[in-house]
C-alpha cells in the first residue's frame, strides 16, 4: 500500500510516517504543499492520502475534491487541529473518507488508517 | 498533550479578552521576555489581529519532545519550531480562535530573522507556565503576515525531483 502525507509540518509527516511504518505500511511520500501534493499524485498513485486541513496554499476540503477528482479510489483521510463539527462535515462532503483530530495519539490515528482500509476492501 | 494544551487555551482565551480590554482603554506596557521562538498566529474571534507567543528555548525544546513523542536534539531548531507552531495551531483552533484566511503559524527564531522582534509590538503579553515551562503570550490588533517558515540556521529538506519530501 502506498501512503502520500500531505503536511506542512515535517514533525506532523514524522509522526505519521512512523505510525504507517509500525502498521507494515512503509511506502510512504511526503508533501508539504497542495501544490507538490497535487504534482505527486499522478506519479505515485497512492491508495491512503492523509490531508492536513489547513495547509498554507489551499483549503483541505478543496484539496480533497482535487484529490478525488484526479485518484477516485484513493482513501483521504482529513488531519486537523480543529474539531468542530463544520469542519467535519466539509471534509466528508469533499470526499474524506475519515477525519482524525490533532493531536492525536498513535493509537487513535492506527485505529483510524485500520478501519478505513478495512472499509476500502469492502467496496 | 491536554495537560500541556490546556493551559495554553486558557491563557489564549486571557490574552483575547485582555486585548479587548486593552482596545477600549489605555493599557500600560507590560514587561517583553527575551524568549528565543516565537509563534506569530492570526486570529479572528473574538478580534481581528495576531497571537504572539514566545518561548525560551528550554520550554520549547520540552514542548517540542512531547509532541514528537521522542526525544528532539536540543539544537535542533526547525525541527523545534516546527512542533512549537504546531502546538500553538492547536491550541488556537482548540480555543476557537484562528482565522481562516490565515491558517498556518508563522514561527521565528530570535536570533535569525527579524521578525521575531514582533513581541515588542504586543500591547500586552501575559507570562505563564505549563507542564513545560515558562512561555509567554500577547496580542497585537492588527495582522500579521503569516505562514510557517523555517529558520535560516537548518533549512528544510529540498523537495525531491521538485515533487515530494525525502524523509
């Protein structure tokens, strides 16, 4: 499985790129903008996508609909420091397939990537 | 990390109505602490201007561990500023606080760039404690340019092939 962060904290892709290395899942790419995000997406292909929400270029819920229009069976799942559930419901709306709020602990961040990839191998 | 954020909050919230205060009447300076990081954060509720909070490098070094979930080299500063920001974006958007259109922290080291003079402009700064140490918050009621950099002395990793981010 292939793995793409997109983060414009490098400590945020640490944290994640460890937790994805302890599920077995280390084929993982990093980027720090929308901009390099959207440019990878082609030439990685990534299944699991993790999108920080607030990223410096482009809203996250725009992101995820770019993302989901260029890879439609990629899994997203939105990462943001804010909880609210507006926030919530846009990333859904956008295509999120799941939404982990910041900060998170190991566990609760492997719980999520577990059930979405669980969910991706029902469709 | 609540035990580390909620005070942050709390004080967060302080420093806001504080400002409104402050707004309305005169304020007498307060004391600038010569603290090494500084995170500048526009906010929008419940007035329009900039969060400025400052860390002598002792408490941001701890901060920044605890986050990272390991121990960060205490040289380390973009790694440092980095979790710093990150901990104040949080806070900030825990407490309601941020502005949308201006969504990433942005963070300075003092003795790098320039803009880490930005504390000196605080009407006001409130200095407080949390599990980690000292820090010190203020506000200014006027934006300020934001979005995360990295200080000059430890540039980032360069994007490879001008695409993704090697570890």
């Amino acid at each position: 499985m292939r793995t793409l962060l997109i983060d414009d904290s490098l400590t945020m892709r640490t944290i994640q790129r460890g937790i994805l290395t302890q599920l077995g899942h280390p084929d993982v790419d990093e980027a720090e903008t929308a901009e390099q995000a959207l440019a990878l997406l082609g030439e990685f292909d990534p299944d699991l996508i993790l999108v920080d929400r607030a990223l410096p270029d482009m809203d996250g819920a725009a992101l995820v609909r770019a993302i989901h229009a260029r890879t439609p069976s990629a899994r997203v799942i939105v990462v943001a420091a804010d909880a609210h559930r507006r926030a919530v419901v846009d990333a859904i709306n956008a295509g999120a397939t799941s939404y982990v709020a910041k900060p998170f602990t190991p566990d609760v961040l492997c719980q999520c990537i577990t059930e979405v990839l669980e969910r991706s191998g029902d469709d | 990390m609540d035990h580390v954020l909620d005070p942050i909050v709390r004080t967060l919230h302080r420093v806001l109505d504080m400002s409104l205060e402050t707004c309305a009447h005169e304020a007498a300076c307060s004391h600038t602490p010569d603290h090494e990081f500084v995170v500048s954060l526009g906010v929008a509720t419940p007035s329009h201007g900039t969060i400025v909070a400052t860390f002598p490098r002792d408490t941001a070094y701890r901060l920044a561990s605890l986050f990272a979930g390991h121990e960060i080299a205490a040289e380390d500063d973009p790694e440092i500023a980095d979790a710093v920001a990150e901990i104040i974006d949080i806070a900030a958007s825990r407490a309601g606080l941020r502005d949308p259109d201006h969504p990433c922290p942005l963070v300075t080291v003092r003795h790098s760039l320039a803009d880490a003079r930005i504390p000196d402009r605080c009407q006001r700064t409130i200095e407080c404690f949390c599990n980690a140490g000292e820090f010190s918050l203020g506000f200014l009621p006027v934006p300020q340019t934001v979005g995360r950099i990295t200080p000059a002395s430890a540039p980032r990793p360069e994007p490879r092939n001008g695409k993704g981010i090697t570890p």
